[in-house]
C-alpha cells in the first residue's frame, strides 16, 4: 500500500482512446494515464481512477465514448 509508480515513462501505458473515469469528480478524461485526473482542478489520483471500459462493463448505460467535462454518475 502507498506504493507510488515513479517510472515517469510509464504513463504512456494507456494509447490513444484511453478514456478513464475519475471518482472524485466523475468526469471522463483522458492524458493522466490512469495514474491521475485528466483535468487540472481536480485532485483524483490513482486509486480514484478508472478505466472507461472497466466503468463501463459494471455500468453498460454509459455511452461508449464520453465527453470531457460531462459528470457521469454512477448509479449502484
Ligand atoms: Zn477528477
């Protein structure tokens, strides 16, 4: 626990079309790599991040493709 990827080289894991969901803001982003929150005023960081198709194989009525900036609620 609190074991932090500090391989900076490793945040292109996710390629183009990698959208992920953050729980903090349930915004849809993309460029953090799965490693932080795509938007800048938002502190969600990894263990708050989703992956997009992970979010949406428990929530199939998410569109398949979001739009920045949209809040995505997730319903249980
Ligand atoms: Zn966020």
């Amino acid at each position: 626990m609190g074991e932090k990827n500090t391989t900076a080289a490793g945040q292109s894991a996710q390629s183009e079309g990698g959208w992920q969901w953050c729980g903090q803001c349930e915004r849809a982003s993309r460029g953090g790599g799965g490693y932080s929150c795509g938007y800048d005023d938002c502190e969600g960081y990894i263990g708050t991040i989703w992956t997009w198709e992970y979010v949406r194989r428990e929530h199939p009525y998410l569109p398949e493709v979001p739009e920045r900036n949209v809040i995505y609620t997730l319903k249980k």
